[in-house]
C-alpha cells in the first residue's frame, strides 16, 4: 500500500484507445457507450454524442519538463495531486460563480479524479504576469525590452510590481505553417501573431481573441484578489482554454487543465515580500533548489533546452534527499488547505480507492483487468 500515487497510467479503466499519459495527469478517454451512459444517468450539461474521459492526477514531481524522486523509494510528493486538484477546483467554482466560463470538469468522484468532457484546446499557453520575474527578468536584464509584442520600459527591477497585468502568450506544442511563428514549443507570440493565424491557434473567430483575454485577465483578478485576503500575491500564472458544447449544441470557451495551482503560478508570501524578502508558495521554489542548492553543480542543464537528454539522465540517475519532497509535500498541502479554507483529505491507498469509487458510481472498471 502507499499513500503516494506515482504511477496513474494502469488503472483498469474500460476503454478502446490509447491512455494519454502526461507529466502529471493521466487521461482515459471513455468507450462512447460508457460516454453516453454517464451523459445520461447524470444529466451533464454536455452535447449528445460528446466524449467523456477520467483525469487522474498523480503526485508525481515535474520541474524543467522532467520527473524527480527522492530517496528511499519516494517516487513523488505526498498530497501534491490532491492539493493541486482541490486549488483548481476552489477557482473553477468561484469563475463560474463569478459568471466568467465554465471548465471541462464534470464530476469530481475522488481527491485525484477528474470526469472531463472532450474539448478542443486553444493552442496558446495564455500567461498573464503582475510582477518581473523568472524568465521574463533573465531576458529584461539582458537588454530585452520587447515581450510578446508588449514594450516594457527602462528602469524594472527584478521582482517589482509592473504596471498594469501583462498578457505574454505562448505557442502550445510545436506549430507549423504559421507567418512568424518559429516551429518550436512553447515560443512568445504577440496578439497581432494570433489575430493574423486565428484559425491556427483553434479560435473559432478573430471575436473569440478578445473573449479570451477577457477570460485571462477576469480569471487573473479572481484569483489575485481572493490571495490577496489571505496575505498571499498572485505574481504570475499559465491558463489554458478550449471549446465544447453544451446540451443545446451551443459552442462555448471555457477554461481547461488547471489554474492558480503552484504548479501553474508563482505565487508570494505577502508579508515576507513587504519585509523585503521573496518567500516561493509554488514550485518554484523547489526549481530554485535545484539550480542554487549545489547539489547539481551545473545549473546550465536545467535552463539549456539543447542539453535535456542530460536533464533527462540527471533526474533518471539521481534520486532528491527526501526531506526536499517532504518539504514540497508540506508547501503543496499548506497552500492548498490555506486557499480551499478546510483540511485536505488524503487517500491512505489512492489506487484503491480510486478503482472502487469508479466501480461502485461510474461502472467503468473493466472487471477482467481489476
């Protein structure tokens, strides 16, 4: 038995293709028997004929596009899914409360799980930054003034506070045939690259690039101004969109994967900022680790995207002190119960449980591999 699930891509859930495993979530994309079943025994609010999956989310450690583990067989962070889970799902209810879009969650059976409804992405990793850090001061120290079509002006600090919240955009996956646009992942692009190549990046009309920063900023401001009440700063964060249908067969952007989680945000303690001092409340204070601990004496293999086969064997070949994942465990959790204001309930076997709640309520475990 053990609390941590590192592995999510072997459940015995029914289904005819492929299970799409990423960096931390796994997707099992549902039979359409099974899809149109659910659709109809719960009443989602979902076209006839859509498709259905389960996400699960493990507690697995990505950081610079790689996974970590740590000593003694610790093959992820504890509670890191289920904390990344619950922020996501306190912000998505909050924006449909708040009347700015729905998500692609349909059902939350379990801490770790998802029921999604099919969407298509927008092909943009839409990221909106109220302060000068990371990335962006690297290229600003270095003389780069011009962001993503955004001229920033002279005189910025690292970690100030910018003038007004910034949309820098990049590319989702490496895309192909667009004016401009280099053929690489994750590369800034402007607002007027995306006006000229809207139906590259999946917009249904040149209307729906407003309707999303519209989305981006409301969401951004949402969420900046509910940490704000818990002396928490929202400094910088990635949102993804997509397109489904409702019931009605009404089109609709909404918001997908996850938003204003540690993993997708930079997020500050207040206090210590106000006293002078940066305090990480996200991932990327365990990044920073790794590049300044000593513990890899050549940072460049983190930053360099041409030496990722080294990051690769680096993170395959080394396993962390543990204490440095229980460290992560107890920032991913602290957040999480600070945001979601209530403990959070940690699955003592979460493969288990995970296989009979989806047994028992969604009748989706294919009885010959459980």
């Amino acid at each position: 038995m053990s609390r941590v699930l590192a592995v999510n891509d072997d459940l015995p859930i029914r289904t005819d293709q492929p299970v799409h495993s990423g960096k931390v979530r796994a997707v099992y994309w549902l039979t359409a028997a099974d899809s149109q079943r659910l659709i109809k025994e719960k009443g989602y609010d979902v076209a006839e004929g859509a498709s259905l999956a389960v996400m699960v989310i493990s507690d697995r450690m990505s950081a610079f596009d790689v996974i970590w583990h740590g000593e003694g067989g610790l093959d992820g962070v504890p509670g890191k899914g289920a904390a990344l889970n619950a922020i996501s799902n306190h912000w998505f209810r909050l924006f449909r409360e708040k009347g700015l879009a729905d998500s692609h969650i349909l059902d939350i059976p379990h801490p770790l799980v998802w029921i999604v409804q099919k969407a298509t992405p927008v092909k943009i990793e839409a990221i909106c930054r109220q302060y000068i850090t990371g990335s962006m001061w690297r290229a600003y120290s270095k003389g780069e003034r011009d962001f993503c079509g955004i001229k920033l002006p002279e005189g910025l600090s690292n970690n100030q506070k910018l003038p007004e919240v910034l949309i820098t955009p990049s590319t989702k996956g490496i895309l192909t045939g667009i004016p401009g646009v280099p053929e690489v992942d994750d590369v800034n692009i402007s607002r007027a690259d995306i006006e000229k190549s809207y139906q590259s990046f999946n917009f249904t009309s040149v209307e729906h690039i407003d309707v999303y920063e519209r989305l981006l900023k409301e969401g951004f401001q949402v969420i900046s101004e509910a940490l704000a009440q818990l002396d928490q700063i929202f400094v910088d964060t990635k949102f993804e969109f997509g397109y489904v249908r409702d019931k009605a067969g009404g089109s609709k952007l909404i918001y997908m994967d996850e938003v204003g989680t540690p993993d997708s945000s930079r997020i500050w303690d207040g206090a210590s900022f106000r006293n002078g001092k940066v305090v990480e409340e996200s991932k990327e204070g365990f990044r920073q680790w790794l590049l300044t601990s000593g513990h890899f004496p050549d940072p460049d293999i983190m930053l360099n995207k041409d030496r990722m086969e080294e990051r690769k064997a680096l993170a395959r070949d080394n396993a962390l002190p543990a204490s440095v994942l229980m460290d992560a465990s107890a920032l991913y959790v602290g957040i999480a119960e600070k945001i979601v204001g209530q403990k959070l309930k940690l699955s003592e076997n979460p493969k288990e449980e995970i296989i009979a709640v989806l047994d028992k309520e969604f009748g989706i475990i294919d009885p010959e591999r459980a």
